[in-house]
C-alpha cells in the first residue's frame, strides 16, 4: 500500500488536535495533585517558530518576529506553567498574530475548562 507524505501530514494534524486535548487534561492533573490541589498563578510565555519555507499556507504565515526571520512563515506558541514551571496548557497562534492579542484569550480559555477561579496570570 502506497501511503504519500502529505497523506501521513494529514493524518499528524489530526492525531495533533485530539492528543493535545487528552496531554493536556493529564498534564493538569498531575500539576493540579502535585501542587497541593490549587492552581492559582500561571506564567505565560510567547515564542515563534519559524519554517524554512518559501511559501505561506493558511497557519504559518509572517509577521514579526524575535529571530530577525521576517521573511519566513511562522507560527506563534503561547504556553502556561505554574509557578514552580510545571506545563499546564499550550496554544497554536498564526504567525501574524500580535502576542498583545493572545494572552487573555488563553487565560479565559484555561480558566473555563479547568473550573478555575481568579487565577493571577505574569
């Protein structure tokens, strides 16, 4: 059986979208049992990846960027850890996208999921 590259590609984005749900969820109950029961304060931190690519597609596109990389596609990662740096979620941005833009959006997202309560975000 003939199974082509962008076929297996495909096939990553989708195992992709349903592993990061369940990481997560296993992710914030080992952080949630080890921290005492309580997630209260989360750091956020922004990075780009850039891609070695001479084209965009709908995802990995320009913007700017702390590499100097301007002329790549990119894609944006914000991630939350607790205040001892335990992972506790991640979000995939568009490379275009203003960092000022993603913080809340994040947070609210956590805190709505999780059933979290005035969590102080730095």
């Amino acid at each position: 059986m003939d199974v082509s590259v962008y076929t297996i590609y495909r096939f990553l984005d989708e195992l992709s979208s349903e592993l990061k749900t369940r990481i997560e969820d296993l992710t914030f109950a080992h952080t949630t049992r080890i921290s005492g029961g309580r997630i209260a304060v989360v750091f956020y931190d922004m990075t780009s990846l850039y891609f070695e690519a001479s084209s965009e597609d709908d995802f990995r596109v320009s913007g700017f960027s702390k590499d100097g990389k301007h002329s790549h596609p990119q894609i944006l990662i914000g991630l939350l850890v607790t205040a001892q740096g335990y992972p506790v979620g991640y979000q995939l941005f568009e490379g275009n996208t203003a960092e000022t833009k993603t913080l809340i959006p994040v947070l609210e997202a956590f805190q709505k999921r999780f059933s979290l309560q005035k969590t102080i975000a730095t």
